[in-house]
C-alpha cells in the first residue's frame, strides 16, 4: 500500500523547480515581454514543453522497465506517445499549421493527460503522484497564462 505522506527527496523537488523556470520565464516574456520577442518566446516555451513530455515519458518508460514484472506493451507504448504529441504540436506550430492558442491548448491538455495517467499509477516511489501533481500544476498555470494572452491577441 502507497504511503500519502512520503516525503519528496530534496534533490526531486530541487530539480522539478529548476524545470519550471523555463515554462514562467517563457511565459513571462511572452505575455509581459515587447511585442516582438513575442514570437520567440512562445517557440521557448512550445520547445520546452514538447522536451519536458518527452522527459515524463521516459520516465514512464524507465518505471515500466525498472519493474519486477515483465515489461507489458501497452506500458511502454503509451509513454512513446507523449514525445510524439510535443514534437507533433511544435511542428504544427513552426509551419503555421496552429495558431498560439491550439499550440498552447494542446501542450496544456497534453500535460493534464500525462497527470492523470501518473497520478493514478502505483508503480514507482510513494511521493512520485504528490509531487507530479504540483510540478504539473506548476507547468500548467504557467501554460494557462499564455493561453490567455494568445487568446487576446
């Protein structure tokens, strides 16, 4: 039985805030920044977010793997999807296939999916849903600043 209580290493938490940085400076810049870095910030932050769910499928992955059970396939597939659905929304961006507001979107709802598939996992350390879901709340808050200031251009 999963402990609620288990503590976060340090190192965990350390390293999930340095991860963020990169979603509220994009952000920031994109919606608070001159108008022309405006373009720029926003392919920082699709970058960004298309890396960061290749690195939480990865990780998935690496759970499935590390296992005392055989790796089962549609464990190892699903995680596959997530760097597709990064890469696939920022290639829809760079040519102009979506607009800020789909791209934003996407990469949001993108992330929440990834949250409800990691949050209701048992495999994996006791703190890992916990801490996924304030490091995805953290990336998603982020996420919905620039959706809102793509949604008022």
């Amino acid at each position: 039985m999963r402990q609620t209580s288990a503590r976060v290493p340090a190192s965990a938490w350390t390293l999930g805030l340095i991860s963020l940085a990169p979603f509220y400076v994009a952000s920031a810049v994109y919606c608070y920044g001159p108008a022309r870095y405006g373009p720029a910030a926003l392919l920082a932050l699709g970058a960004w977010s298309a890396a960061m769910l290749a690195y939480l499928g990865g990780i998935r992955a690496g759970l499935e793997l590390g296992s005392d059970h055989p790796p089962r396939w549609w464990s190892l597939s699903l995680p596959l999807l997530t760097p597709f659905a990064g890469f696939g929304l920022l290639y829809g961006a760079l040519v102009h296939r979506f607009d800020a507001v789909w791209e934003v979107s996407g990469f949001l709802v993108a992330f929440l999916l990834v949250w409800l598939r990691d949050v209701r996992d048992v495999e994996g350390p006791a703190w890992r849903p916990r801490y996924r879901t304030l490091i995805t709340a953290g990336a998603a808050i982020a996420l919905a600043f620039a959706l809102e200031q793509a949604m008022s251009l």
